[in-house]
C-alpha cells in the first residue's frame, strides 16, 4: 500500500473518534462565554480534526452528528429557559445535523489530497489551508441556511478576550477562524508526517503563531467623541413577565432620571424599552417628549411598530419636536422567536409553542444608521450583532460609532447575554469603532475600539452609564477584505476539494 493511501486512513477507530468528537464539543462550548477559556478552542479543533481524517460518508456524518449536537446542545442551553426542552432540542439537533453535513467535505479532503497530492509540501501546506476553508465555508452554509441561518458559533468569535482577537481587523471574522483552524491543521500534519525532526517544515506554522499572537489591530482615525448615554432599566422586558401598563417606560425613566442636567448627545434605551408604539400611543409619545427635553438630547429607542398592515421590530430616534424621522427596522428577525416560518407545518408538530408566537415581524429593509448632528452612528438590534451583513451596511454608510440594543431578559441568569456581549466586543475589534452595548437587564457595556470595557451594568440591576465615547473614521481591512476573504475561502475550498478527488481518481 503506498504511503499517501496509508496516510488517508483512519487514524481513529470509530468508536474512538466518536468519543473524540464528543470532547472537542465540550471544549469547544467551554472556548466560548460564560468560561471564556479561548485556548480550548486549538484542542477542539485538533481532535474533531483527528476523528475526521480518514472517515468515509457514514463514519464522518457519525462523527460530525456527535459534535454538533452537542456542542449546540450546551452553546444554547439558554434556548430552554422558558420554553423548556424542546425548542432547545430542537434547535440543537437541526444545527448538529447541518454541522455534520458541513463537516463531510473536511473529511473527504483527508481521503483525496493526499492521494492527489502527495508531495511533503502539499501535505504541510496545502491540505491544512484546504481543510481551513472548508471550516469556514462550513460556518458560512450554517450561518444563511436555513430561515436566515444562525452565525452564532463561528470559531472566530470565541477569541474576544484572547491577544488573537485584533487579527479581526485585518481579515475579518471568518478570516480570523480560518488562520486558528489552518495552524492546527498543519501541526497534525507535522505530527502525521513527523516533520518536526526537520526545522524546515516549522518555519511555517512558528510564523503562523507569530502573527496570530502579536498582530496589532489596523489602525483608523479619530474622529473625536459624543457623549452617549445608556440606560438600562430592568423593566419586566421578558415575554412572560407580569407587567402593568406603561411599567416598561417606567423603569427606563426612573433609571435616566439621575442623568438630567448632564451634557448628553445621544440617549440610548435597550431593544424592548417601550411597551408599545409609539405612533399610534399619544400618551406614550408625549412621555418620550418630555424626556428627550429634560435630557436635552435625542432618545434612540425601540418598540414594536406596525405599519401598512406589517409589523417590525423598530429602533427609533425619538427628538424633543415630538417624533422620529429616523427609523431603522430588525434586519434578520428570530424564527420561532419573532415569526414562524411555514407556520402551518411546524403549528401541526407543535401547536402549544408555536401558537405563543402570535406576532410576525417583517425583515426591515431600511440602513442600519442614525445620524446624529452629522455624527453616523451604526444600529444593530439584538440577534442582528452576529449578521455580517448589518454591521457592513453600517460601516459602508459611515458610520463613526456602534450601538447595540438588545433585550436578554429572556435569558436571565444564563450564557446569552455574555456570549452576545462577546460578539459585540469581537465587533468593536474588527471594525476599529467604539460599541455601545445595551440591555434591558444587563449586563450592558460600552467598549473601545480595542475591546476594552470602559464602564459597565451588572445583570438585573437598573443603573445608567454615560461616557465621552471616541468616534472613528476610515475602514478597517477587515471590513473592507472580510467579505472577499469569505468568497474565496467558501469557493477555493470547494474548488481545491473538487481538484482533489479528480486527481486521485486518475492516480
């Protein structure tokens, strides 16, 4: 049997890479807020890496069922707080399966290019960038299919709190992901070949982990500050708390009373901060007047608004004539959360869950942006933090700031809201801009452009922050390359797959 066959088969018996598979998961759930432990994502990588190599159809859909299931099982444990199991079953075992499906390719590239290109060289570089982009593009098919997709776990974004965080800015998230997944792909494949008895096959990875780890973030310019203030209430904002009329706005207010007379430029509620509409609510409208005037500043806000027979979820910039002109509507709304996709099908298997989503929001259309005395400042509502798309438009449309609202009292005393936090921090990397984060419940921060926290709310605790918040001008790489990096990771990847199983055959 000749050496490149050899080197394609398992490596793993099955049962083995089954229980591989299982503790990759786990570390790779505890890479990721409330643990945090960055580093565990190169271990998870490794062996999930390791119980693929080899593995045929059936082997690897084995394999990538275990992880995936569970390592959503435990990442959106959170799902199940109030609904119980199973929409978190549900929502685990449908992005395990995508996850598995995804992972075949990985799998089948271990079997093929070997085969197709045995030299040293290729072994150590050319399989390793290949499995790289197929991880990516295996983030990038799970994070827009289907509804929507669900980016939430992309391996980029675990590295909020590590020093790999500001390579971000240079290649973007995805691009981030890849450079992780590409060095531990080639130190397998140093072990594999037992390359390390030569110092020329290191140079490469040791310059890999030279630039991962002292990559400094790509440079903007200030463009001086505004004084931004964020309150967060700790109102009964949950979809099953008890609330009486107007005890939403009440809360907020009561929280951004000890801020009058302050200098403010910019007030800024939560996702959820009012309870109902306020162009078709006089009495509430008149309340968000007179708090604007008290603060002497314009109000961003957020409610469910309809309109033309439609319903959105809205932030809106509330000024003291009595109005907004600047709207911004919920880009990627929730499935089964903020409207039910083919509600026919999924009310006959579920009809008690299904039936307590009476409300359909419609995908908003309008920019992500608020100008504020000729100060952009980028909106993302909620879930829409780990959209590419959003935070792009934003930073195309210049904006100088970021301001996330969001509502977690859903998710009280759990992962969520960290792990949504660590994505807004990962966003205040890539894209060099300061990022207000804030929550009806907390915990809410504002975040410098290095991701550092400036101030913050602990969870369930009414409070207000107020800071000078520096603006930035000019594009990072990241987002101007990040999604010509996605393209050519998710086709290359492909391409080189499809290159490799054509030369094997012929070999």
């Amino acid at each position: 049997m000749s050496e490149s066959r050899a080197l394609s088969r398992p490596l793993l018996p099955l049962w083995a890479a089954v229980i591989a598979a299982a503790v990759a998961a786990a570390l790779m759930f505890f890479a990721y807020p409330g643990a945090a432990v960055w580093l565990l994502a190169f271990p998870a990588t490794a062996l999930l890496l390791l119980s693929l190599i080899g593995r045929r159809f059936g082997g690897a859909l084995l394999v990538g069922l275990v992880y995936g299931i569970l390592f959503f099982a435990l990442l959106v444990s959170w799902t199940s707080r109030y609904l119980g199991p199973v929409p978190w079953a549900a929502l685990s075992v449908l992005e395990g399966a995508l996850t598995a499906f995804a992972l075949i390719p990985i799998a089948l590239a271990y079997r093929w290019l070997p085969r197709a290109f045995p030299s040293t060289a290729a072994r150590l570089l050319l399989l390793p960038a290949v499995v790289a982009a197929l991880w990516v593009g295996r983030e990038l098919f799970i994070g827009t299919w289907p509804y929507g997709g669900f980016p939430w776990a992309r391996i980029g974004m675990s590295q909020a709190q590590s020093p790999l965080a500001p390579l971000s800015s240079w290649v973007g998230v995805s691009g981030l992901g890849f450079l992780m997944v590409l060095l531990v792909a080639m130190l397998v494949e140093v072990a594999r070949l037992r390359a390390w008895r030569r110092p020329l096959p290191l140079i490469v990875p040791a310059a890999l982990v030279l630039l991962l780890a002292f990559t400094p973030i790509f440079p903007t310019t200030a463009a001086g500050s505004m004084r931004i203030a964020a309150v967060q209430g700790n109102g009964p904002t949950g979809y099953f708390d008890q609330r009486e009329p107007y005890s939403v706005i009440d809360a907020q207010t009561e929280a951004t009373e000890p801020l009058y007379g302050e200098d403010v430029d910019l007030l800024v509620w939560p996702e959820g901060s009012l309870d109902t509409d306020p162009f078709q609510n006089e009495t509430l409208a008149r309340r968000m007047t007179l708090i604007t005037t008290r603060i002497g500043a314009p109000l961003l806000a957020n409610a469910a608004t309809g309109r033309a027979d439609r319903y959105f979820n809205t932030s809106l910039l509330w000024t003291d004539a009595g109005g907004a002109t600047q709207l911004h509507d919920k880009r990627h709304p929730v499935p089964f959360g903020e409207y039910v996709p083919d509600r026919a099908f999924f009310n006959a298997l579920a009809p008690d869950l299904i039936g307590l989503i009476q409300r359909e929001y419609t995908p908003g259309e309008n920019p992500p942006i608020v100008d504020i005395d000729g100060v952009a400042v980028g909106l993302a509502i909620c879930f829409d933090v780990i959209y590419d798309d959003v935070i792009l438009e934003a930073m195309n449309g210049g904006a100088q700031v970021l301001v996330f609202q969001t509502n977690n009292a859903d998710f009280r005393g759990t992962d969520e809201n960290l792990q949504q936090l660590a994505f807004a921090r990962m966003r205040a990397i890539e894209t060099g801009r300061s990022v207000v984060n804030v929550s009806t419940v907390g915990t809410s921060q504002i975040i410098q452009p290095n991701g550092e926290t400036v101030t913050s709310l602990d969870a369930d605790e009414a409070g207000a922050m107020l800071e000078d918040v520096d603006l930035r001008a000019g594009l990072t790489a990241g987002v101007v390359l990040g999604p010509w990096v996605q393209q050519l990771l998710l086709w290359g990847g492909l391409v080189a797959l499809l290159v490799g199983w054509w030369r094997s055959r012929r070999r």
